[in-house]
C-alpha cells in the first residue's frame, strides 16, 4: 500500500528521484552508464556489476537467468524505478522473466539496438558481433527479423576481444588486427551496418569504425538502450526532478580489477568509492 501512495505522489508531481537500476555480468556496462549520464543527466544511477561470477557467456541459460534475478533483487532493494539490464547474454535469455517477476520497466539492450540498426540499413543486410553465448542464442537475429521482415542478418563471435579490451587494449595493433579479421567476412559479406552486440564493444567503437572504412553504419546498442530508457520515463512521468543533478553509485559483487581504471578513464566517468556487495 505504501509503494502505491508513493507512487501515485510521483505521478502527481510527474517527477521520480528514484534512481534508475542498471546491472551487467561484470563492468562493461559502465558503457550503458555513460551513455545515460550524457543523455539523462538529472537520474540518479544505481549500478551493480557481477564481477564474482563474471563472464556469463560461457554459463547456461538458467544459472543466467538465476543471477538476473538475484542482481534484480539487490537493486530493487536500493528502491530502483527502472531496471536496465546492461548485458547482451542476460538480455537474450532472461528479459521475459524480469519482466515478469518485478513490477517496474526492464529494459534490455537487444531490442534497442536492433531497431535502430533496421533503420539505418539501406540495403538490409545487418552484422551483428557479440559474445559466443549472445550470438549463439539468435536474439539479434530474432529481434530483427521481427523489427523487418526482409532483412538479412550476419553474425559474428568475437571472443577475443573482451579479454583485449579488460586488458586496457584499446588503442594497440593487436587489437586492430583481431577486429580486422573478425570484421573481414562481415564485409566482404556486405553489410552495410553493424550492430555492436556487446557492452563492452563501444570502448573500441573508434577501431572498429576505422575496420569498417565509411560505408558501414555502426550502431551503439549502449546509446540506443539509453534512448529507449528515456522514452520509458518520459512515458511514464518516472523522469527525476530538473532542477537537480543526478548521482552515481558503483557496487560490485566482488573486487574489481584494473578493468575498472580502464573504462572509468576511457568513459571519463567520475564516480566515488566502489561498494562491495555480496551476494545472497
């Protein structure tokens, strides 16, 4: 009864200072973050990070499912009015579910980024890169052919390049040379767009723009998230008050390694002492 009152005063202010909930199975999506502080920067942010258990890729569909909705959990704790599930391997197995069991918008980052990747295609053949548990699932592919009937859909694991880029290997020639044989059958292929089917693949946009050359449009499936949150607020009277500007709180399940240094300097996130929160 006390969360409905509460609600309904919100509702009636048409403002929500409640902060938005965004978790991943590590650090990567700290790009989701970014990409939301640029765009909503009155929200509060709570996000958490599984860095105990990281990465899901290689986990089954249910032990992803059942760390969803324990990350779920914690940040509903912190009275989150939105969950934004910063991972492409939970949002392909587990969205219907949180959608489900908690009674506030979940939003994923596959839809997003797969809409806006059917409307910058011209010729409607789409690439799309991510992890081995993302692209084995077919949730882009899914998502886009739902999105467009008559589109054509590449797909690409890259595993090596999460371990590069945790390594802080952001601007080096080995990771250019990776990328360009990842990307070498996409193009040749022809696709004229490419969806970045990872969090933490916006970290290499620039290489990866430069593999492309100018003819391919790349689509940042963590700034499209961070569009489709803010369409969610808007229209739902959830947006946090103007006037105010809003914070950051980082909590992780375990202690992070030099990973964190390298998205906070390459994101220029500012953000203050890490909290640790164990896990159920």
């Amino acid at each position: 009864m006390q969360r409905v009152a509460t609600a309904m005063i919100f509702q009636a202010n048409m403002s929500d200072p409640r902060p938005i909930g965004v978790f991943d199975s590590g650090i990567g999506g700290l790009t989701v973050v970014k990409a939301l502080r640029d765009l909503l920067p009155n929200e509060n942010i709570c996000y958490l990070g599984d860095t105990a258990r990281v990465p899901y890729g290689p986990k089954s569909a249910e032990t992803v499912q059942r760390y969803a909705i324990e990350l779920a959990h914690m940040l509903m704790q912190k009275d989150a009015k939105v969950l934004v599930v910063a991972c492409n391997t939970v949002s392909s197995v587990a969205l219907p579910l949180l959608a489900n069991k908690f009674p506030v918008p979940v939003i994923g980052v596959i839809e997003p980024g797969a809409r806006a990747a059917s409307q910058a295609t011209r010729n409607r053949h789409i690439g799309v890169i991510g992890t081995r548990a993302t692209i084995r699932s077919g949730a882009y592919e899914k998502t886009l052919r739902a999105t467009h009937n008559n589109v054509r859909v590449s797909s690409r694991a890259c595993p090596l390049l999460v371990p590069l880029i945790e390594e802080g290997l952001l601007d080096d020639e080995v990771t250019d040379q990776v990328i360009a044989r990842y990307l070498e059958p996409l193009v040749a292929d022809g696709i004229d767009t490419l969806v970045l089917g990872c969090t933490h693949y916006p970290l290499l946009s620039g290489a990866i723009a430069r593999a492309l050359g100018g003819e391919i449009t790349l689509v940042d499936s963590a700034q499209n998230c961070a569009t489709a949150v803010q369409e969610t607020l808007d229209g739902q009277s959830l947006r946090s008050p103007a006037a105010e500007r809003g914070e950051l709180d980082v909590a992780l399940t375990d202690a992070a390694d030099n990973f964190l240094n390298v998205a906070r300097d390459a994101l220029q996130l500012s953000f203050g002492d890490i909290e640790l929160r164990p896990l159920p």
